[in-house]
C-alpha cells in the first residue's frame, strides 16, 4: 500500500502495473476519486499506434489505484475513425453534466493533414459505455490544440484551448455540453512556438480564474506560466513561472490539470506528466532555440533546425512518469515546489 506521493517515481496501480492516464485529470464522485487519460501502453512508433483508448482508475485515498480498464475503446477496425490506434488522439477531459445527467468527454485529435479537431462522446456513467456523438468538430472553427474543460457554479461550462500556434481561446459550451454558442475571448497572441502556450489547466481560488500553461515544445518539458484574471474570460494578467527549477523544465515534466482536493481548504495539486523520464539531463535552452528556428518560415536555418529536431531522441510515452506537486500561493502569487514525497493530508 502506497501512504504518500512519489514525483516522477514510477506508479504503479494496485494490480502492479504502470499506470496509464496520461494527459490526464480527476474527477470526485461520491466518495471516490476517477483518474483517466491516455492509455499509452501498446505505443509505439514502428507499428503505428499512438494510443490505445482512455483508461480509467478509481482510488478511495488518491495514492493507490485500481484499474477500471479501457473506458473510452480505441477503433482498430476502422482507419476512418478519430479513434484508430495511429490517430493522434490526446487530452480526454470529463465534466458532468447536471442538467442532462450526462457525461461528456472531449478529445483533441492531431490529424495527418496539420489540422487539430474534437472527438465528442456522452455516457450515463464515467465508466461507460461512452458512446461518440460528433468527430472533427472544429471549436469555434479554429484549428484547436491542448484544452481543459471547466464548469460554474451555476452549469455553464468553458472550453479554453491553444488556437493552435497562435494563442488561447475560452469558449462558451451549448447547455448540453456538445456544443459551441459561439461566444469566445482571445488571449496571450504569440508569435509562434515556443512561445505559443498550450496545455491550458484552470482553476478558481478565491474568486480569481488561473490559467496555467505550457510553452510549445512537443514532448520536451519547457517554463510553465501562470496568469490570473477576475472572470472565466480574465482578462488575464501573468504571473511567470510558478516552479522553482533551474534547468526550466517544470521539474522535467508539463501540467495536464489542477486538481482541488475536496475537503481541503486551499489544496490544490499539478497533476503533470513526466513525458520523457529517460532524458532527465536535458535544459529547457539547449533545444528551445530549436523550435524557434524550425516555426520561423523566414529564418534560412529553418531546416537545418527541422533536421535537428528530427534527430533528438525519440518519445517512449509508454514509460512516460507522473509528477504530482502541491501548489503554494504568496498572496494571488501561485509556486510549485520540489518535494521526493508528500502527503495530502499534511495540509489544511
């Protein structure tokens, strides 16, 4: 039995096997925290398979977990489908809706042609079975990245989301969740990666909005950044970086989500994967100059630079690890500190 967090350790569930939820996110219900996210255990690069559906696990005490299995099935037989093990799909986010007394799951999908669309799927149950309702739904109409789902107080849900290498988006969701109104905002217009932020993460203490992001590197950890705004659509002022880490890496790891521990008066915790564990030696500045060569169309040292990036060593996301932090705040100010482990119940 595991009594305490472990960063960028290997977890296991309580079957003894890798847990695999990457890009993923919690939810609480009923007494019993739901972990899911990409199933990452079949990837593999020479046989074409990115992912094998959404995999779920449920714990009583957040630091052991049983696997519920596959809750979201990849689509093997159908090369068509935004489900396919070689689609590029990531990021599944869940909200419950009350009103519909559903569930709704949207997936990012990263498709061949450069475009970046939604998978949306509802079910009765967070176990399933999840049925697709909508594939290549494009949010807004933009070509959209990593997001986070969120819902009010009073059921109205969010959609904040990378407009892929340009800037993010909070959008407004139909009242059934399916949907867009067309309401939208525009914030943090970059010029191109690795500046752009992505892997959008929000929350709300005491009554202001936090966004937390990432910069534009792949799988390559980079500075996190925090902004902070009064209302779901800011606007946002930014804060920085919220780790204490020399190497610029975010601990070597990227946010998916910011999770409130129910029952806790101001604990919150990062919830980031770990993409690339085997390259702990890395430097955010030894290949974000990369990046930044490669996405400049009038730099003549673009494909040089592409060539480069090609030649770094290749994502093994099946053994990607998970760095679960808790935040600390300095008045609005949001920090996220070291520790080799930690308990949630050491905090108020």
């Amino acid at each position: 039995m595991q009594k305490c967090f472990f960063p960028g350790q290997v977890w296991l569930d309580t079957a003894g096997k890798r847990i695999q939820a990457h890009g993923g996110s919690l939810l609480y219900r009923e007494g019993t925290f739901y972990w899911y996210g990409e199933n990452k255990e079949r990837t593999s690069r020479a046989d074409h398979i990115w992912h094998w559906g959404v995999r779920c696990y449920s714990s009583t005490d957040l630091y052991n977990w049983d696997d519920r299995g596959i809750i979201i099935p990849p689509e093997p037989d159908d090369p068509q489908s935004s489900l396919h093990p070689s689609a590029c799909m990531d990021r599944p986010h869940i909200i419950y809706n009350a009103l519909t007394s559903r569930f709704v799951c949207w997936i990012k999908i990263m498709n061949a042609d450069g475009t970046q669309t939604s998978t949306v799927l509802t079910a009765e149950r967070i176990l399933g079975p999840w049925t697709k309702v909508r594939e290549g739904i494009k949010p807004v109409g933009m070509s959209a990245g990593d997001f986070d789902l969120v819902v009010a107080p009073d059921g109205k849900a969010y959609y904040y989301f990378e407009r892929v290498h340009s800037e993010t988006i909070c959008a407004d969701l139909t009242e059934d969740y399916l949907d867009f109104t067309g309401y939208y905002s525009t914030h943090f217009p970059r010029i191109q990666p690795p500046w752009v932020r992505e892997a959008t993460a929000h929350f709300v203490r005491n009554g202001l909005h936090y966004l937390v992001t990432s910069g534009t590197t792949g799988y390559f950890p980079n500075p996190s950044e925090v902004a902070v705004g009064a209302t779901w659509h800011g606007p946002f002022t930014v804060l920085g970086d919220p780790h204490s880490d020399p190497t610029d890496t975010s601990h070597h790891s990227q946010i998916s989500s910011i999770f409130k521990v129910p029952g806790k008066k101001d604990l919150f915790i990062a919830c980031a994967d770990r993409w690339l564990p085997k390259l702990m030696d890395l430097r955010y500045d030894s290949y974000a100059p990369l990046f930044a060569c490669a996405f400049d169309h009038e730099n003549p040292k673009r494909e040089s630079a592409l060539d480069e990036l090609r030649a770094l060593p290749p994502e093994e996301t099946s053994v990607a690890d998970y760095v679960w932090l808790p935040l600390r705040f300095e008045g609005e100010k949001v920090l996220i500190d070291w520790h080799d482990e930690w308990k949630w119940e050491d905090y108020e």
